[in-house]
C-alpha cells in the first residue's frame, strides 16, 4: 500500500475510474456466463468451466474493492459548475487486492486450461503442480518491488519474479504445443493454441505495465497508466481467456456426444 501522489487531474482520476469500473463489469458478466453454460457441457469439462467462474468471481471481488478503495481516496467536485477538482482525502489506496487476487487466480488459470486439454491424468496433476506453484511463486516476488520507489530494489525483485514468469511461458509456447496437436477436432486444436498465446500475450502486458514507475513516468500519469494497464491486462487475461476455455470444452463436448450418437 503506497502513498498516492497528490495533483491528479480530473482526466486521469477519471480514466482510472471507469477502467476499474469495466474491470467490475467484465469479471461480473463473465462469471454468470461461465456458470450458466455448465449444462452445456459434458461432465468432462464442468470442473475446467467451474474453475473459469471461481476465478472471474475472485476478480470481481477484488475489483469492488480495488474500486471503492480508489473513491474513498479522493473527493471529486465541481463549484459552481466549474471544472471537477481532485483532491486526496487521506485515506489510503490499497492496491494490494491485486496481489491477492493473483496470487489466487493466475494459478487457477492455468489449471483451468490444463482440464480443459484433458491430458492424462499423471501429465495433469504434474503440470498443474508445477505451473501453479511457479506461478505463485512469480506472484509473491513481485509485490515486493511494486511497493518500492526506490528504482533499484523494484528493478531487482522484477528480475527475480521474471525467472518463474519465462519458465511459465515456455511451459505454454513449447510443452503444451503437441497436446494442444492433439485435440479432438482441428477447431478444438485452434480454439487451445489460441488459449496458450492469449495467454502468454496478455501475461506479458504486466511485466510492461509493472515497469511504468521504473522508466522514467511518476506522478498521477504513472499511476492512472498502471491502473488502467493492469485492468486492461485482467481482462484479457480472466475473461476473455475464459471465453476461449468455455469455448474448447463445448467444442470438445460436441464432439465427445457426435461420437456417442454415431451407429457401431
């Protein structure tokens, strides 16, 4: 929980409002989405779709108070039907729910993805151990340096959290690539390719937008940038990864019923 720089305009309080509002709006659609469409699928798949829910509905838990903790910290007015002025209340922003909020969902999200493959089962218990924990782990060694102002100790715990964060991503660009071949139909082939990529192409906006303090930006622009990058970055992440989660299994579901239904 760091200090909040004072001088905010009202354009970049306001565009860190309405991007932790969307975040609020995305998780929450999301999460009734998912849940409504587990009839949809076979048994096979309701676990990886049950996770895909659990870890928008973390999101949108912490997004509510990500949001009502960025409220309380200022109070916006208009005199006389002037221009709005911002002004720090004193309260402090706690920025800290995002960590917990990670540290929860970004394992599960992987998780999710490794169900939804249906690889055997040794190959399921053994990836999701080691990419859950490599993904905490990255997690964990983050915060620290994102509570830092001084430059060289955030610097270094980025390094650090970019050691499990590589092997991760490799894990999806290269480990995954065979089964992903290897999906029932080519449609379910592609549909978990681009689940790997978005993936691996919305994780890389973090370490981005974690560096925005560290390259030169500070005040209330490098805040509103890392606010609005992260909620951007949560969105692609959770929900629309989901998406394509909810979208492998009903395609393999599909598939696994037009099997049943075809004449011996």
């Amino acid at each position: 929980m760091a200090p909040l720089p004072d001088g905010f305009s009202y354009a970049e309080w306001n565009a860190t409002y309405n991007g932790l509002s969307f975040g609020i709006a995305a998780m929450g659609s999301a999460t009734i989405f998912f849940w409504l469409q587990l009839p949809n699928v076979t048994k096979s798949y309701r676990t990886a779709l049950t996770i895909t829910g659990i870890v928008t509905l973390i999101a949108t838990y912490h997004y509510i108070r990500i949001f009502n903790s960025w409220s309380e910290a200022f109070t916006v007015a208009s005199k006389d039907g002037g221009d709005y002025t911002v002004q720090l209340t004193g309260a402090p922003f706690n920025d800290g729910y995002r960590y917990v909020d990670w540290l929860l969902t970004v394992p599960l999200l992987l998780i999710e993805l490794i169900l939804v493959m249906k690889l055997p089962q040794a190959e399921t218990v053994s990836l999701s151990w080691k990419l859950g924990l490599a993904s905490a782990l990255m997690v964990a060694l983050g915060y620290p340096g994102e509570i830092q102002e001084d430059l060289s100790v955030r610097w270094f715990w980025w390094c650090l959290s970019m050691i499990p964060f590589c092997y991760v991503v490799f894990t999806l660009t290269v480990g995954l690539a065979e089964a992903a071949s290897k999906q029932p139909s080519s449609a379910a082939a592609s549909l978990a390719s681009a689940a790997r990529y978005l993936t691996v192409f919305s994780w890389l906006t973090y370490p981005f937008v974690y560096m925005v303090k560290s390259v030169g930006l500070a005040g209330p622009a490098a805040t509103m940038y890392e606010q609005v990058g992260y909620s951007l970055a949560d969105v692609l992440a959770k929900a629309v990864f989901g998406v394509l989660i909810w979208a492998i299994a009903a395609e393999k579901s599909a598939v696994e019923e037009s099997g049943k239904l075809l004449p011996n």
